[in-house]
C-alpha cells in the first residue's frame, strides 16, 4: 500500500476502575443488535528507539505488535492534540520481531526520521495487554470500535498498569463516539486518558514527572463555516484544558496555571459566539464551566502567593523574619487546595462536562442543533466583525476613566480584556497577521498592568485570610507583605492610564 493514503486515527481514552469493566461490557450501547461479537486476544506490543531516543524527540513513534502469530508494524505521527486524538498511523504486516525503516519510505513519516540505521533502534518499552474489541454501528452511520485493554506497561524494571478503554473512530461524525462516551460515564464514573501508551511508558522508563503545555488556539481556514469554527475552536481548547491533567494532577503549578487558562479559553469561546448559540445549553456548559473554574483558581491564586509573592516580598530585607512566618500556614492552605483541585479534576461531573461540550459543539456543527440563530450557517468571515465588536464594547464600558476604578472594578475590566484577546487570537487567521500582532501586543500590554494590581490584591486578600481566627501573631507579617506588594502596584497604576489609552487608540483592524 502507499502509506500516503492511510488515514489518520481519531481515537478517544477513558480510564475506568478494575472492578468497573463488567458493567461497562454489559452495557447496552455495547450489546445492541448494531453491535459486533467481541473479540478477545492477548497483544503484546514492543515499542524502538534510539538510546537517545531520537523518535520520540520528532513526534514519531514506531513499534511492532504481536498477537497470535501476527506481526504488525506500526508508525505513529503525533497529531493535532485534540480531545480525541488524532494522529498519521500507517501499518503493515510483517514477519520479523523487529521493524523494517523501508517500509517508513512512503510514508510522511519518514520527512522526521533522523538519520539512522536498522541496529541503531532498541526496544525501548513493552506493553502487554488483554484486548476485548467490539465494533458498533452508532447514529448517522458512524462506526467505533470500542476495545478494552487491560494489562502492564513495561519499561526496564518499571511497571504500571493499564485499565482503559479505548474508543477509535472509523467511520463518520465525531459526536456520536462523545455521546457513546458519555452514555458509558452515566453507567460507571470514567477519567479521561491524555497519555498514549507509549507516553506513559517513555516517562516510566525516565522517571520522568508530567509537564504542563501551553494552549495553542487552532489556525481556522480563512474560509471556514462559523458553526465548524465554533467546533474547531472547543475541540481544541478541550485538548489543551485535558492535556495538562497529568502535569496538574502531579501537583505541578505550572499545570495548574494552564488549566485554569483553559477553563477560561472556553468561557471565552462561548462568550464569542453567544449571540449565536442555543440559549440554554450554552448558559448551562458556561454556568458549569464558572463553577469548574472557581475549584482550580484557590490552588492557582495559593500558588502564585507562595511561589510568587512570598519570594518577591523576601526581596526586602526589612521583611525577613515576618514573611517566614507566613510560609507555614500559607503552605497548609495550598496543600489543602491542590487536594481540592484534585477532587475536582476526579469528579464526575468533570469528565461529563468535557465530553458533554465536545458532543455538542460536533453535533450542533454538523446537524445546526447548537444554532440560536442562522447566522452560524454563514462563513466565519462574514460575522467576525460583528463577534469581535461585541466584546470590544464590553472592554470600552468596562475600562472608562480607569484610572478612577477600583480593584474589583480593573478585574471585571481585566476579565473582559482576556476575553476580547483570546476572541482575537481565535479569528486571527481572517485578518492580516501584522495588525493582529499589533493589536494582541496592545491588549498583552494592558493585561500586564491590570495583572500585577489584581495579584496585589489577591496577596493581601489570602494574607488577611491566613490572620483570621486568632492569628493576631501574624497582623505584622500581613503588614509587611502588604507593604511588599504595594510597590509593584503602585507602579501598575501609574502606567495604567497610559496603556488604557495605546489600547484604546489602537486600530481596530476588524472593522
């Protein structure tokens, strides 16, 4: 075969409990008459690299899986990073152990393969699993095998267990396979899985711990239907939000920051295109997301207060000695909330409300059921002056003499701000990329001024908290930090207004 025409897999991760996989067998999206007979094999699967491992450092990775006295060699191209992974897979059959790189020739794959030899590749980890598959026919005629694995992986002498299921997309839409996911979460409680095998395993093998990853907004055809935008846009800001759950769960601050930015993003996206969407199902997935966001911002706000405004506040020497006695409980309180962010992240409801936004924004754009009005039939062109005038509004009510607002008043004004940057960024690729850098670069600008006098006031908020109940033993340690952060506040507000009006004088290039 040309390994050109191979398509990509679509494939979405749920990690379930042990004692979980008999009610999810027995389910009846899995037992209907548009149903397959299951199928069950033991695959062991051994994955190559390089000592250094060079594959993995491109975005590739390459294995060969034994099942029976099949041999099957894979290739694997890291995809857009979306929800439900999508990722270049080409495989053949083949009668060796090991991989034969000829057959990478045809494929573009081999664009990323480093320079390199049949002997310079090593197996790096194994994974060895129970596989029971079953094919289904779902709505619209879109078919999913749903296969649950159940077995190790292994990297060396480390071992960690595998207990998922995997849905993959064949044929089809993309929302039935969400709402298949989401029929099976009503039955038993399902995590999402972010890591593919091989990521887990080349992390067992390093000891190495998750990291976090930046939100990238997804570059949109010039072209694009509005309601397909709408779901491109979600999709991926889904991806990114999933995609730091690793790093975040590890208890990593950075990737805590990150989820809480994504949670934002997609409050954003909906705010974006509200005017458009059907009313209550999008007031009920932003309500859901507002009250998401509220359980990881008290880890995200502890963090920036003990990695951030406690070591600034160090900075000066008349503060050592009061602010250490801070450190103690402040530490408390962010261990007790990273604890909360992890309830939250294993909550339920969490894994309903990704899968639950996924399903809509894919069906609403393919059968027009997430449509409040036509316009979201039309080119994404055509309405992105009239969505970006909307949020531009807000900002300009929110921002008038600001110099007299007070700090609740610049946070509402920072939380349109964001708003207004991340719709831009979103609709960036509509317009000509020099007057959208110019016009970010503005809003980055403001942001930052608006940044440091809202973290000022969120150090003195958690200080005065930390004082409360009895601690009268720290009024001097709150007054000391507040001394601290009063400085780099003031000088905040002294650019305020100067930024306000480089923002405000700024060409708005979508008019």
């Amino acid at each position: 075969m040309d390994g050109r025409d191979q398509p990509t897999e679509t494939e979405l991760k749920l990690n379930f409990p042990p004692e979980a996989e008999a009610v999810l067998a027995g389910h009846p999206a899995l037992r209907s008459a548009s149903a397959g007979p299951p199928e069950k094999r033991r695959i062991v699967t051994t994955y190559f690299d390089t000592t250094s491992e060079a594959l993995k450092a491109r975005g590739l990775s390459l294995r060969v899986r034994r099942a029976d006295s099949e041999r099957v060699q894979t290739v694997k191209v890291d995809g857009d990073g979306g929800l439900a992974a999508s990722r270049g897979e080409w495989e053949w059959p083949i009668q060796d152990e090991r991989p034969d790189l000829t057959l990478l020739e045809k494929t573009p794959a081999a664009e990323r393969l480093p320079p390199l030899a049949a002997n310079d590749l090593q197996p790096v980890l194994v994974t060895d699993v129970v596989r029971t598959q079953r094919r289904l026919r779902l709505e619209n005629n879109a078919i999913v095998e749903a296969a649950f694995d159940r077995g190790s992986i292994i990297a060396g002498d480390a071992r960690a267990p595998i207990c998922e299921l995997e849905l993959e997309l064949r044929e089809g839409e993309a929302g039935p396979l969400y709402r298949l996911a989401l029929q099976l979460h009503q039955a038993t409680p399902l995590t999402l899985g972010v890591e593919s095998k091989a990521a887990r395993g080349y992390r067992l093998r390093s000891g190495a711990a998750p990291h976090a990853k930046t939100a990238r907004p997804p570059k949109l055809d010039p072209k694009i239907g509005a309601a397909a935008a709408f779901r491109d846009i979600v999709v991926s800001e889904l991806g990114d939000l999933i995609a730091n759950q690793p790093a975040a769960h590890a208890g990593d601050a950075e990737g805590v920051h990150q989820m809480r930015v994504g949670i934002r993003r997609l409050r954003s996206a909906l705010m974006l295109f509200a005017p458009y969407l059907e009313p209550k199902a999008a007031k009920r997935f932003q309500a859901e997301l507002q009250r998401t966001g509220r359980r990881f911002g008290e880890a995200r706000d502890w963090d920036v207060f003990c990695l951030e405004a406690l070591p600034a506040a160090l900075d000066r020497a008349e503060n050592i000695g009061w602010i250490d006695l801070l450190r103690p409980p402040a530490q408390m309180r962010r261990d007790a909330a990273h604890a909360e962010f992890v309830r939250a992240l294993d909550d339920p409801a969490f894994t309903a409300l990704v899968l639950g936004l996924a399903a809509w924004a894919e069906d609403g754009c393919a059968h027009d059921r997430l449509a409040g009005d036509k316009a979201l039939r039309r080119p994404l062109a055509r309405i992105a002056p009239k969505l970006l005038d909307r949020l531009y509004r807000k900002v300009e009510r929110r921002g008038g003499d600001v110099e007299k607002l007070g700090d609740q008043e610049l946070h509402a004004l920072r939380k349109s701000l964001k708003k207004l940057r991340y719709g831009v960024e979103y609709l960036a690729s509509l317009y000509p990329q020099k007057a959208v850098k110019a016009y970010v670069k503005r809003c980055k600008a403001l942001q930052k001024s608006l940044g440091a006098i809202n973290d000022a006031a969120t150090a003195i908020r958690l200080a005065e908290g930390l004082s409360e109940g009895g601690r009268a033993d720290l009024a001097g340690a709150v007054g000391a930090l507040a001394r601290s952060v009063d400085r780099p506040k003031r000088k905040a507000m002294k650019s305020l207004s100067k930024k306000w009006r480089a923002f405000d004088d700024e060409p708005r290039f979508w008019r």
